[in-house]
C-alpha cells in the first residue's frame, strides 16, 4: 500500500506517533507531514522525563503548529483520537476533571491542542500501530528518533 492510498487530496496529512523509554522516562514524538503536492517533511523531538501519552499528544500539537490550513491527522493512539473527538467536550463542561472527578491528566497539553484546532479543517484519523502502514512506520521510527540519548 502506498503511503498517500489514505491520503486526503486537499489536505496536508500528518502521520503522528509518541515514544518512550520505561514510561514515564525518555521520550520522543514523531510526525511525518504530506502536503497535497506530495513534499514531506519530517519532524521530531523528545524529553528527558515524560510519558507516552505527552509524546503522543507533542507530536498532534506539532502537527497543527507546522502546518496551515486543513490537516488530516493519523494517529494509532486511540487516547488522543477518543480525546480530542470525544472526552474533550466533557471535560472542559465539567471544569477540567474525569467522569470520576478527578483532574484530567496532561491537561496542559490537551488545552494547547485544542486552542491550535481552532478555526482549522480538522479530520481526525486512527491508524493500527505496528500494522506496516508506511504513514505510521515512518512516525514511529521519528519518534524513536526523538528520544534524548
């Protein structure tokens, strides 16, 4: 399969992907930008103390922070997928806290990601991960890249 088969041909794809070591520990975000005209680019970038779910959510908000204009985002983390799409509605209603009242966790980051969605062409994507989908592969070898040595 072709790493543009699932492309959408009038918005910039971003293929998005977190990493880390020990979890909480090292981490690295991944994201692997198509523009419609078919130039790539390739970004990432890591922390020395993180989790897996803030790289997964570094690498969405850099997505939206490097591009302009509609954005088709593929992530294989169904936690910022359900998130953004779904839980974020709840948890700014009720004041930044869980169906079990408790504080949402990296809610730093999820306030920023929702800030730079605003007024963008937003289509949100999950993709398996580790499934040899080319878009993934490659973010996921980004933010393996990303990780601080």
């Amino acid at each position: 399969m072709n790493h543009l088969d699932l492309a959408h041909p009038t918005l910039t794809v971003a293929y998005t992907d977190g990493a880390c070591k020990n979890n909480p520990g090292r981490g690295g975000w991944g994201l692997y930008l198509i523009e419609p005209s078919g130039e790539e680019q390739k970004l990432c970038g890591g922390e020395a103390d993180t989790t897996n779910n803030r790289m997964e959510l570094m690498a969405t908000i850099e997505a939206l922070k490097n591009t302009d204009g509609g954005l088709q985002i593929w992530t294989d983390s169904s936690y910022v997928k359900n998130g953004i799409t779904t839980w974020i509605h709840g948890w700014k209603k009720k004041g930044w806290k869980t169906a079990a009242g408790k504080p949402v966790k990296n809610q730093d980051l999820w306030v920023e990601l929702d800030q730079l969605r605003v007024g963008r062409e937003v289509d949100w994507q999950w993709v398996k991960g580790h499934s040899g989908h080319p878009g993934n592969e490659m973010a996921d070898a980004l933010a393996n890249a990303g990780v601080p040595a």
